[in-house]
C-alpha cells in the first residue's frame, strides 16, 4: 500500500500534523503555531495537549469529510519542455568567442 505524501498526517516528519494542516488551511507559516504550543506548553502541558489532542481530531474529520481537490484536474496540461525563467536583458542567441 502506497501512501499518499499529501496527507499530513501520515507524513514522517510531523506529529499528527496538526499545525502544518492548520497552516495550510488559513495561509500561514505552521512554525509560528508550534511555537505558540512550545512555549505554552512550559506553562501549563496538560491544557496543551488537550488542545492539540482536539484539534487532531478536528483537523483528521476535516480531512475525512472534506478531501481536497487535486490540483492537476483543473491545472492546465504541461507543455513537453519547460521554458526557463528569462530576465530582461536576456537575447535570444547568445554570442560565443570562438576558439583559437
């Protein structure tokens, strides 16, 4: 069985991925929201974890209630070859020294 590396809480690199989702649900960076769980977390971790333990469950119901749309139904089909980026003053042949 594949796993799907979209679905944040199955990646390897969070713990239930609670502020990542977060975050990509509102729009923000997820690391300000784990700092405020860090550091609340040294005043009072029973309170804290029970948030976070709740907003798990929050976020996996969203997740199972409301999936996301792939991206690459409505994206438009990728051309064959990639154009890089071009700045302004770039020409379209490039002079080459010859050699001696």
């Amino acid at each position: 069985m594949q796993i799907d590396k979209n679905i944040v809480l199955w990646r390897h690199d969070t713990f239930l991925g609670v502020c990542q989702a977060i975050g990509q649900d509102f729009g923000f960076n997820p690391d300000w929201l784990r700092v405020v769980f860090a550091s609340a977390l040294l005043f009072n971790p029973t309170l804290v974890l029970g948030i976070y333990g709740a907003l798990a469950v929050v976020v996996l119901a969203s997740r199972l209630l409301f999936p996301a749309r792939c991206s690459s139904v409505s994206a438009a089909p990728a051309t064959a070859e990639a154009e890089a980026p071009r700045a302004d003053n770039d020409r379209d042949v490039a002079d080459i020294a010859a050699a001696a």
